[in-house]
C-alpha cells in the first residue's frame, strides 16, 4: 500500500503526462510492473513532440549521473557533466524529457544528485536543457525489490499510482495492432488483463499484466496455422503463466474451427452459421472476420495504388459487416472495439459502407442503452 497516494488509471495518466510535459515538470508514477508507466511516458513525449532521454536508475552508479571530476587549467575542480546529459550550453534547439525508470531501485548515493536535478533541473549547478522530468517505480510490495524513496523527492513531484483500466488498455491495444484475439479474449475476461502474484510466493514468476499479454500477442503474430494450438499456448504462457494460458487456449482452439468459415466469408460473402457455434466460438468467429478487414487496410496503407487499395478494403467491409450486423449487438461490440479504430476507418472511408455504418448505428445504440 502507498500511504495517502491518489490512484489514477490509464487514460489520466495520458492527460497528467500531457499536462506534466506542458507545465514543466516532475511527475512521479508508481505501480505494478507491466501496466504501461514507462511506455506511456515515452509515447507522451513524442505526441507531445519532444525528444526523451532514458536512464534506468537501477544501473547507474553516482559518478555516471553527476560525472566526473576533472582538474581545470587554473587548478579547479569542476565536473564532466555526463554526455547524455542536454546542457543549456550545447545549443539544442529543443529542451527534451527526462524519463527516469526505476527510480525505486537506485543506490542511495543517487539520492542527493537526484534532489538538484528533480528541484532545479540541475548537475552540479550546470543546467540542464529539460523540458519536463518523469520518475517511474514499482510498487514496495510486488517482489521488484523496491527501496523506499526520499521523501524529500517524492516532495518535488506529483506522486500517483497508477492502476489498469481495461477500456483504456483496449484503445491503446487497438492503435497498437495487438493481435484482436487477445483483446478480444480480455473483453471477455478482464480479471485477467493483470493479476498480482500470490501473496507468499516469491517464485511466481509469470502473470498477466498488459505487458506480458502484449509481448504473448506479438509472439502470436510471429505464427502461423502450421504452429500448433500447444506451441501458441506454450509461448503465451511463458508470458502470462499457466492459469490464463489455459483459458486462452480455448479461444485458439475456436479461432482454428472457424478460420475456414471467415475464408467462406471473404471469398464469396456467404454467411457463417451460428446455429452449432457456442456464444464464445461466435464471438472468435466475428473477431476473425473484422480482423480481415484490418489487415486488408494495414495492406492498403503501403500500397502503390492507393484508389484501388481503399475500393478493395471497402468490398472485404462490405462482406464482413453484411454478416456481422445480423448479429446480437454483444458480438457486434466486441468484434469492433477489438480490431478497428477510427483512423483506420476514415483512411478507408468505410463511413461510405452502408453495412459499416448500419453495425456502428448498432453499437452506437447498444452502447447508450
């Protein structure tokens, strides 16, 4: 537990990033490892449109942050501020962000340079180019051997915690291209986006978090129908161990089973038969299909024939969502909030699909109700 720390979630997280950066600076955001702090602040600077520096503090010694002392002409000391350090003296023509990770797990000799450089933006009284400065640690209580922190430094930033929210994880998720099945899986069963280890057990190694389904999704998308279901569930649960491995399985297992149907579907429109399929193996089955539709656009974007690309998208559309919005509106939702976004519907003006638009209605009313 962090005494008096105000939780926020994902998408305020984005907005006090945003903020952090505008203003100038220190923010201080602690939470359990793998639920975006860090890649969060790195995607924050660069909408923000500012170049980042990285430092992990569990690395780094006392002189690699103040550097080293030189002896000057005149016989003074001064100090070799370190390279990666933006002095206002280099002529940089924007000041960057400072991303500090780790900042839980530095040595104690770090403690005090620390103090200058969050207070003053400062090495050894040389300034420092910083825009903004953002500090990211684990929590005390998650097995990440985490120290406590000065409070005089946590004094010299906003301090929050930060907790996952699976409707803020989904809209990165779907920006990000993370393999639909996964978000999808999720939508269905979001105790499992992230676990804590079990208490006592300093051995469990492995558990869901958005990380470590992000990094099984990416391992996913490395294979292919020749892979076996028991090689793909292997590689997840390395990622997000046994328990939620398992549960998945059953969704690949669906995704193989329906795989001929979706190709039925996007050769000549002919429309998928629900009657056998259990709730789930439906829901894979629209997934499936508007993740067809995605792909077809990701192959439009680099396409030399851009017109003909975009009417090739359109007709996949307009097979997939003929089917698709003959369908209760829970499938309908999660097959969309799985797989598309709004970008890739305005460079694919599939707003002049009647059958997309017709399925958005859809969602749209469902939503509301």
């Amino acid at each position: 537990m962090l005494t008096g720390v105000f939780e926020i979630d994902q998408a305020t997280y984005k907005q006090t990033l945003a903020f952090n950066i505008r203003s100038r600076g220190n923010l201080l955001i602690l939470g359990m490892a793998g639920v975006g702090k860090t890649e969060m602040a790195q995607s924050a600077c660069a909408e923000a449109g500012f170049d980042h520096i990285y430092l992990n503090l569990s690395v780094l010694e006392a002189p690699d942050l103040i550097g080293l002392p030189i002896i000057t002409a005149d016989r003074r000391v001064e100090y070799a501020t370190p390279q990666f350090m933006p002095k206002m003296t280099d002529g940089s023509v924007k000041p960057l962000v400072l991303v500090v990770d780790e900042i839980d797990k530095s040595k104690p000799e770090l403690q005090n340079p620390l103090l200058e450089l969050f207070q003053s933006h400062s090495i050894n009284g040389t300034k420092l180019n910083i825009q903004a400065i953002i500090a990211t640690g684990n929590l005390p209580d998650e097995g990440a051997f985490s120290q406590p922190i000065s409070h005089a430094l946590t004094n010299r930033c906003k301090t929050f915690r930060l907790t996952h929210n699976f409707d803020a994880w989904q809209e990165w998720a779907q920006d990000a291209q993370i393999n639909p099945l996964v978000i999808g899986f999720l939508s269905k069963n979001r105790e499992y986006l992230s676990m804590p280890s079990v208490e006592g057990d300093p051995t469990a190694y492995c558990r869901p978090s958005p990380r470590s389904w992000t990094m099984g999704a990416r391992d996913l998308d490395m294979t292919s129908s020749k892979d076996s279901v028991d090689f793909q569930t292997l590689l997840v649960a390395g990622r997000v161990g046994t328990a939620a491995a398992a549960k998945f399985r059953v969704w690949l297992d669906y995704y193989r089973h329906v795989e001929p149907i979706v190709d039925k579907l996007l050769k000549d429109g002919s429309h998928p038969s629900v009657n056998d399929m259990t709730v789930d193996k439906q829901l894979v089955c629209a997934i499936s299909a508007v993740n067809a539709v995605a792909q077809e656009a990701r192959t439009a974007a680099t396409a030399k024939d851009k017109d003909k690309a975009v009417k090739t998208v359109q007709a996949v559309a307009q097979k997939v969502f003929g089917w698709v919005k003959t369908l209760p509106s829970e499938f309908q939702i999660g097959a969309v909030k799985s797989t598309l976004n709004m970008k890739l519907i305005q460079d694919n003006a599939l707003t002049k699909v009647p059958e997309v638009m017709e399925t958005y209605l859809n969602v749209r009313k469902a939503m509301k109700s």
